[in-house]
C-alpha cells in the first residue's frame, strides 16, 4: 500500500529521484516509526509522514516525523550529533568502545537580571565532558573552548549583558523553544546547533523578556556546574559560582520566531 509521505525537493535531489520514488511507493518506507520529533510512534500509512534527511560529515540517515511535527526537509548536523541520532532512532543507546556515549546538551530557561533589568537566558549544560570532533575523547572536556572558538566569550561576573554572536539565533516558535542555530558551513543557510525533541514551553514574562529585547542570552558550562536549579535564584547563584570559577561563557543572539 503507498504510504502517506512527504518528500520535500532538497531531501529528493539528496537521495535521487529513483529512491524518492520506492519510498513513496511503500517499498523502502516503514509502516510504524517513532517519530524524530517528538518520539512517540507514527504510521505512515493512516498519517502524513515527512521524510528528514540528516547529513554529516560522513554519513546521512533519513529520519521520519510526523507531519505535523516537521516538514520533510534536509538537517545539516555534526557527524557526532548524526551518531547520537543514529543510536536514538534504532533504540541502540549502549555505548561502544569505538563510539563512546553521546553526551546530551541539557539546556534551561530562566531570567536572569543585568543592571537592573530581567533579560530571557537560555542555560546549557552538557551531561557529559564534550571531546573535540575527531577524537575518541577522554579525560579533557573541550566544552568551553570550541565555543570560544565559535565566539563566546568567557564571563567572570554577571554585571552586562555578553555581546551578540552574529549568525547565532534562538528559534521559538508559538510560545515554545525549538532550537538554537548556528551558521551553516562555508555560509550556507543555519543548522540546528541544539534541536528539542519536543518543543519546550517557556514562561510568559521568559517570552514577554526575549520579545521586548528581540534576543537571548545564552550561557554554557561544562558538565557539574549548573546542576538542574528548580528556581531562578538558585540558576542564578549557580551562574555566578561557575563565571567566578572560570567555567561560563555566554552570547547574546537574535530571536527568531515569536
């Protein structure tokens, strides 16, 4: 029976036209799938189904969401988050010596106040240490660098808000968080640096915050530093330990979305 699938132009000219054609006519698309969304199960044949092809450096998987969820489309994504992915979709998550587990990026929202007025942050935090692509990882967490590589810049106290990473933006969409995006490579369009699996409800002041300034602030800190913080004061102690012992750096980025 042919299932109910959306294959988008850009993931047909990846894949090519002869196995756009056997996925819509059934014979390589699954009946049942959980969806790369919002993980709860699908079935391309009462549904309608997008096709998602994620690439990477190496390696590409095509995905499968509900419509509603996503549109079928092309995610350019990093080669470690396509492993991650590739594990999460098969149900694989036993870490290998070969690939060692993916660490996840945790990320918070809160308001935190700057000289006197209440910007909307974004707190991430990895749940592991984060090893430079191409390495096996091991001991050293190259978290921190690699975005201040990217442009963050390193916060010893929390008295101004951090400068605006040109590129970056904050995706939020109906009242809730989507993803944070980043420059694609060689000036191509964004990719997804941090993606929900399920968009995440933000507050209405948090919201009201990033609508009235039309941008977010971001803080990273390695692994340990933050912990989750059920209030915002408690968020906010655990940013000023990590910025005086040297462990937060931060952006600000353009809201995109409403």
């Amino acid at each position: 029976m042919p299932r109910m699938l959306d294959v988008s132009d850009d993931v047909r000219a990846e894949i090519g036209d002869e196995e756009a054609d056997r996925l819509l006519a059934g014979e390589n698309a699954p009946g049942s799938y959980d969806c790369t969304s919002c993980r709860t199960p699908g079935d391309s044949e009462q549904e309608r189904t997008s096709t998602v092809l994620f690439i990477g450096d190496e390696t590409a998987v095509l995905a499968f969401a509900h419509a509603t969820c996503l549109p079928s489309q092309v995610v350019q994504v990093t080669e470690e988050q396509l492993q991650g992915a590739v594990r999460s979709i098969t149900g694989d998550e036993r870490p290998t010596e070969a690939m060692p587990e993916q660490a996840v990026l945790g990320i918070t929202s809160g308001l935190v106040l700057l000289a006197g007025e209440l910007h909307p942050a974004l707190v991430v935090e990895p749940t592991g240490p984060i090893a430079r692509p191409g390495t096996l990882g091991g001991r050293g967490d190259d978290f921190l660098p690699l975005l201040i590589e990217q442009g963050f810049m390193p916060v010893t106290q929390l008295t101004e808000a951090p400068r605006v990473l040109h590129g970056w933006s904050v995706l939020l969409a109906v009242g809730q968080l989507h993803a944070v995006l980043q420059p694609g490579p060689g000036g191509s369009s964004p990719v997804a640096w941090w993606q929900a699996h399920q968009p995440l409800q933000v507050t209405d002041s948090w919201r009201a915050a990033a609508n009235k300034h039309q941008q977010v602030l971001l803080f990273a800190a390695p692994v340990g530093s933050i912990g989750h913080q059920p209030r915002e004061d408690l968020l906010r102690e655990a940013l000023d330990k990590a910025a005086a012992n040297g462990k937060l750096v931060a952006a600000a980025m353009p809201l995109a979305g409403t």
